[in-house]
C-alpha cells in the first residue's frame, strides 16, 4: 500500500498542527515520524489512520483518495502506547476481536480465526500464551499483543503511536527488534510516531523530522544523521556541538574555533561538530579535559575551550589515556547553517 499526503493542514483553534505537509510513503516501507513534542507527528499520524480530518489538503492510499473516509474504511490497524486490551479477555479473544465483530460473509469461521490467532502468536513469540489474560503478562508481552490484534485483521496499513513509550529501556530495545522482524515478515506498509531518535535510526527505513508542523527532512537514518539539511535537524538528530560564530572570508569562526564555512553566506552562523568529528591534532586549539569517562568501546571527554565553551568528545577506548590535562583537538567535519 502506498501513502501520498498531499498539502495537508489542520489546525486546532488557531494553532496550526500541520502546516502543508507534503509526504510520499513507499508500498511496504517502515517509515519513522520523529520529532519534538508539539511537532505534529501524531496529529499527522490520526490523519492518515482517519480518526482526525485535514481542513486542506488530501490523503491517498495507493492513488485514491480517503481523506475523509473512515479508519474502518481504511482498513488501518493502530496499535497505542498504552496497549488498550480488553481486561477480561485472553490473549487470544483480544487478537481475535476484529475478526470476531465482523458480519456476515466478511467473518471468518471459527477454525479460520483460530488458525490466524496461533499464527501470530508463534509470529510474535507468544506460542502457549492464548489462553492468559492481560494481568498475566509483562508490559513487553502486552504490547506484542496489541501489535498482533492490529495485524489479525490483515490491515493495508499499521500505525503505531509511541509503542514502546510506556516500557523499559531493556523491553524498548528487545521490542524495537522484534517489530522490525515482524514487519519484514508480513511486509505490511508501517508508520510509527517517536520521540526517540535511536528508535527511529535503528528502526526505520526512512525518518521523516517534524517540527512546527513541517517536515523538515526525510531520508534515511544516515541521510538525517550525516547530511542534515537545516539546523534544527542536526541539533535534534545525534549529539552534537553547538557553537554561535560568524563566517567571514570563506571560513566559520567562534573563538579560537576555525571550520570552513561550506558556502554558508557571510555574517552570524551556527556550526554543529559531532562528537566523534573532534580529533586529537596538534594544529588543531587548546582544550582542558575536564573528565575522561571509559564506557565499553567508547570514552566520552567533557573539556572547556579557552574562552569556556563546553565541548564534549568521543574518542576511542585506547584513547582514553591520551585526554589528560590539556589537549589540542580539531574537527575533521562540520555543519555550519546561516543564522
């Protein structure tokens, strides 16, 4: 299924959610919606599963157009934060109830509905769990419930709203791979709103950057990460460096800081630096290493500039021993936008 969101607006009062948004998604793609709260991720998410209405604009679902059909039209599978089972059903009634409520000659028999039901347990590692109730399951297994019931219905489209918002760090991540494995088996078109840029780099096959209601860029988890098209991007997507500075005869400068400016026009401009970007060089300007942190195969270095502007590096294990007292880095790579 593909999506086409075309020039779609809506507003709630006078705040404009989304302002002309214009998206094309991919028949099977796994497409991340990340941004800040306020972005309008979720509000254009409701608007493509039809629980809200654009005031402009079109919504298409391979080529025709359902802007104001409903999700039950649409044949949407949603799957919340908050999980949203029926308490005093099993596992197994909760998966089977959109195929349950059907009418007529659109239900399914009973052994039909039964051997779907099994079939997604065992697709979400749930095989022997049908006959449980919510109480009975851990947060993780809840949500990989929800995630089945909303598949049990064979959708053209699943949308996903902070699925892993209410779980642990170590669920997240377990839940995080268990989604993508189960969208690369059913090859079912997937959108998912986060907030959390890991989840949406290690997930996605494209990351769309909303903010104030626009996307700002869509690409790949390498694309947003490595060639950020505006500021906002690069200082939202990764850690990064932040230095207020101006360009002036073909290069970025701020303090004892010197980075080619790109092309950037002359005047205030801001300049980002990753901090794997800053290396040690004796070329390069002073900085004291105020803390040296060793974390696996990483060591993360706080310093202070000379003028005081905090600058944080990341630099190999190895190196860790290197970063003592005062040090001379330089960046290998910048991003520099007009201010």
């Amino acid at each position: 299924m593909t999506i086409s969101i075309r020039s779609v607006e809506k507003k709630f009062g006078r705040y404009p959610a989304l302002n002309k948004v214009d998206l094309e998604i991919a028949d099977g793609e796994l497409l991340a919606l990340l941004g800040p709260s306020g972005s309008g991720k979720t509000t254009l998410l409701r608007t493509i599963a039809g629980l809200e209405f654009p005031d402009a604009g079109q919504v298409l679902f391979d080529g025709q157009d359902v802007t104001f059909a409903s999700a039950a039209d649409r044949r949407v599978g949603f799957v919340f934060q908050q999980y949203a089972l029926f308490k005093h059903m099993t596992v197994a009634k909760n998966i089977a109830f959109g195929l349950d409520v059907r009418k007529g000659k659109d239900k399914p028999s009973k052994a039909e509905i039964a051997r779907r039901v099994e079939e997604l347990l065992k697709l979400v590692e749930l095989d022997g769990l049908g006959k449980r109730y919510p109480s009975q399951l851990s947060g993780g297994q809840r949500q990989r419930v929800a995630l089945s019931r909303a598949l049990a219905v064979q959708p053209s489209v699943l949308l996903l709203d902070e699925p892993f918002g209410a779980l642990d760090a170590t669920v997240r991540k377990s839940l995080r791979k268990e989604l993508r494995r189960v969208h690369d088996a059913t090859g079912v078109t997937t959108i998912f709103v986060t907030h959390d840029q890991e989840e949406a780099l290690e997930l996605a096959d494209r990351v769309a950057i909303l903010n104030k209601g626009q996307i700002e860029q869509i690409g790949t988890p390498d694309q947003v990460h490595d060639q950020p098209e505006t500021a906002f991007v690069c200082g939202f997507v990764g850690e990064a460096n932040c230095f207020e500075g101006e360009v002036g005869g073909g290069q970025f400068n701020a303090g004892a800081l010197r980075l080619p400016s790109g092309g950037v026009r002359e005047g205030a401009a801001t300049a980002y630096v990753r901090p794997h970007d800053f290396v040690l060089d004796d070329g390069g300007f002073e900085v004291r290493v105020d803390r040296a942190h060793v974390q696996g195969a990483l060591t993360t270095v706080n310093a202070t500039a000379a003028d005081g502007r905090p600058i944080e590096i990341s630099a190999s294990r190895a190196e860790a021993v290197r970063f003592q007292g005062t040090v001379k880095i330089a960046a290998r790579k910048a991003h520099v936008y007009a201010a």
